[in-house]
C-alpha cells in the first residue's frame, strides 16, 4: 500500500494533471516511459510541471526517458 502512495503524482495544476490523464498517467513511475519534451507538446502542460515533476522523480531515483521516441 505504500508504494502506491509513494508514487502519487505531485500536485502540478489541474490542467496539466488533465494532460497527463489524456495519455493515461496517472502514477509517478509512469513518467520514466516519457520524455520531457513530449509532454510538454500536451495541451495544457508546461516548464512548472515538468520541473516539479522531475523534482518528484530525482527522490525516487527515477528520471524521464531520454532516448528519441522510437526508442
């Protein structure tokens, strides 16, 4: 039950949290699967959000996907 609390998305605004909906994330780890710069082409997401986000992720040891998207 923890981890699952332990991987709650930070609070980064409704519209950005929308964003991330509309693709399906809702967990923090999920995040390692996205670059940052895709994300920021949502509709709704901007640099706030990916920094808290990468925020979020530097405690867990865990960072956006950095490859190119066909990976």
């Amino acid at each position: 039950m923890r981890d699952l609390v332990d991987d709650i998305l930070p609070k980064i605004g409704a519209p950005a949290t929308r964003a991330l909906a509309s693709i399906g994330i809702t967990r923090l780890a999920q995040l390692a699967d996205h670059r940052a710069q895709d994300l920021l082409a949502l509709h709704g997401f901007g640099p706030r959000a990916i920094k808290l986000l990468q925020e979020a992720l530097d405690a867990k040891g865990l960072s956006f996907r950095a490859d190119s998207p066909d990976r």
